[in-house]
C-alpha cells in the first residue's frame, strides 16, 4: 500500500484569481484507479476542501498500470 503524489490539477476562476477551497465534483471508481487522498482522508465526491494545498493530494493506485 503506497500513496503517491498526483500531477498538479489544472483549474482557474477569473473572479477568484487566488484558489484557496475546491469542490470534488466526481471520483473514478477506485476499483479501477485506485483511492484518491486529501491530507491522508479518502476523498469523496461532493467533498469540499477548503484551503486546498495541492502537495496534499494523493492516489493508491490499483494494482498494474494505472494512468493518473
């Protein structure tokens, strides 16, 4: 079991320049990706992180060749 650093996410807000709280919208299915974490919690969809800080964010991939 090993997490590892997902690439940084590409997102903007013109009315909010500064990103400081993202909303989750939708997960792959961790059967086939693998578990996405946030600061070492599962994350879920719908899930808010506020003060969001991108070197937090990780996967447990599945086993095999996994595209993040």
């Amino acid at each position: 079991t090993v997490q590892v650093a997902v690439p940084p996410l590409s997102f903007s807000d013109p009315e909010e320049p500064e990103i400081n709280n993202i909303t989750i919208q939708s997960i792959p299915n961790p059967s086939t990706l693998g578990t996405i974490y946030y600061n070492g919690i599962a994350v879920t969809a719908s899930q808010t992180i506020l003060n969001y800080n991108p070197s937090l964010l990780t996967v447990e991939p599945v086993n095999g060749t996994v595209t993040v």
